[in-house]
C-alpha cells in the first residue's frame, strides 16, 4: 500500500534506480545523488508522488503523440547505448511523432540520463 511505497522511495531504493540509469554507476557523483534526494524534503511531495502513480502513463495515449507533431521546433532525441530504462526501439518509436526530429542518435558508454552523465 501507499505508506509501504513511500518508505521505499525514501529509502536507498531510489538510489538504485538511480544507479540503474547510469552507464558507470560508480562514476553517479554526489552531488547528483543529493540533488535527487532533495525532493523528499519538499512539502507534500509524498501526495504528489502517490497521486502520479496512480494515473496511467500519458506518453501511451493517441493525444499524447499527436501533440509532439505540433512542435515547430527540431527534437533531437538522444539514446544512452546503456538504457536499462527505456528501450531503443521505443526511442525510434517516439521520433516518428515530430514534424522535424532527429534521432534517436545512440550515445556511446551512456546510460538513461546522458544529459547527465555525460554533460
């Protein structure tokens, strides 16, 4: 139930998954880890962390993928080669949605968040 949920975000299991989204987890500096951790202190963030995973994903939805090919801008989506997260095919799936993407361009030792990783 929810407060047995909330005690495992709390716990290190957020932490793992942290560790999971990187290439190298020992390289996860902590400076990152901290600032991932800062969420818990904010108010009602337990509410707001329960009432998310009740709602079903809305990345699913037909809506959802008709508003990505409103975008005027380009996307250049971006795949870690390492992603125990998300798998490349949905990356390929999800450039066909825009009007002007790029992508997905596999990035070479990087896990889920490259941005992050590998700055």
């Amino acid at each position: 139930g929810k407060p047995l949920i909330l005690s495992l975000v709390r716990s290190e299991i957020g932490q793992v998954t942290l560790y999971q989204a990187w290439h190298n987890p020992q390289r996860v500096p902590s400076s990152v880890i901290y600032a991932y951790k800062q969420v818990l202190h904010l108010k009602h963030w337990n509410e707001s962390l329960w009432e998310m995973a009740k709602v079903a994903p809305y990345s699913n939805t037909q809506q959802y993928h008709a508003a990505l090919s409103t975008l005027t801008c380009p996307v250049w989506l971006l795949h870690g080669d390492d992603d125990h997260l998300v798998a490349f095919r949905e990356s390929i799936a999800l450039a066909q949605c825009f009007r002007f993407g790029f992508g997905p361009q596999k990035l070479v030792n990087c896990g889920h968040i490259p941005h992050e990783e590998n700055p």
